[in-house]
C-alpha cells in the first residue's frame, strides 16, 4: 500500500502518535476528504448565544489552510457542495449526543468507504461555564475550531499544544499546534491539476 502524501507533504507516516482519527478505512490510513470535492460549511445560527458567524468563518479560515483545499461558508441553504458541514446550535449540554454537563460542543464526520462525505458541528448555546465570543484565548472561538477540526476527521490529541486536546480552557489558545497541522495535511489536500 503507497501511503497517502496531501499537497502539504504530510503522510499518515508523518503525524505524530499524539493524534488521532475519527475513522481510518481498509487501508488502514485516515479516512480523508475527496481533494476534488467542494466543500462548505453551512452555519445555522438559529439559537446563538452570540453573533458567532465571524468566529466560524476564521475557524473555517484555518481549517481549509491547513487541509491545503477551499471551504466556503454559507448561512443559507445554497450551499451546493459535494462535502458539506454543518454548524448549528443546542440549547444545553443534555441536547449532545454523548451528554456531558460540561460540554461546549461535539463534531464528527460522515463517511462512505473511501472519503469524508459530510460533517457535522453542534455547540452549545447555554453551557454550564459560558465564554465570551471571539477567537481569543479561552473564548467560544477555540471551541468552535476544536470541533470544525473533528468534522473534518481529526480526532483527539495527548499534546496540550494542539487545539485537539481534548479539554478546552480558559487558556486555551487558537493558534494550531503540530499534531493539528500535521493531522489536518492528513485529511487534506489539493486536487491534481
């Protein structure tokens, strides 16, 4: 099996062991996103706690630079992508799936049996600690980051470095650490010209 190499050089080989994949296929290799797919995210604001489309929009922004492929954000239904995201709103951390009284958000991919098809992004309008908006240090915007990372096949991350940590805090930050670069250049690339 010739492993996969993205347009940033990054090869599964090539992640640190700090981080993990929400899926890998038969091969082994982490499930990726079609590089000749185009991909949106849709953002629901129905429920917001604040006007967070900015805060998606930039996270949006990191995401796409690092998997080395466009995504573009639309907060209407005219998104006509092969890969679609979808970011919406809970009330409280009893409305996730896995719930947790301190959750802030969850996110995950759907996938057929060669690429991500489809993701999903749920945050949580009400948290038991709520956070200011914006993309600053401990600020809502890291959470939404942290989860548009997962919709897109990423998983957790040991290194506290990485916006995959798995906890968020007041100190968090959302700049990209090393496993995230590495792991989002995993799930990425360009297409072939």
């Amino acid at each position: 099996v010739t492993p996969v190499t993205t347009a940033s050089g990054v090869t599964p080989s090539t992640v640190p062991d700090t981080v993990s994949f929400m899926a890998t296929g038969m091969n082994g290799q982490p499930m990726r996103i079609d590089p000749c797919a185009d991909v949106a995210v849709l953002y629901r604001s129905d429920g917001e706690p604040y006007d967070a489309l900015q805060d998606v929009a930039a996270a949006t922004s990191m995401v796409a630079y690092a998997i080395g492929h466009p995504i573009n954000v639309f907060t209407d239904n005219t998104a006509d992508a092969k890969v679609l995201i979808t970011v919406e709103w809970v009330p409280t951390p009893n409305d996730l799936a896995d719930v947790d009284p301190a959750g802030l958000g969850e996110g995950g991919p759907t996938f057929d049996d060669r690429w991500i098809v489809s993701g999903q992004v749920r945050l949580v309008a009400q948290p038991a600690t709520p956070r200011p908006g914006g993309m600053g240090t401990g600020e809502f915007g890291v959470v939404i980051l942290h989860e548009l990372i997962h919709a897109v096949g990423v998983g957790h991350s040991t290194d506290a470095r990485d916006v995959m940590f798995p906890s968020t805090t007041d100190t968090s930050t959302p700049v990209l650490g090393p496993g995230d670069i590495a792991a989002l250049g995993a799930v990425g690339g360009a297409c072939p010209a």
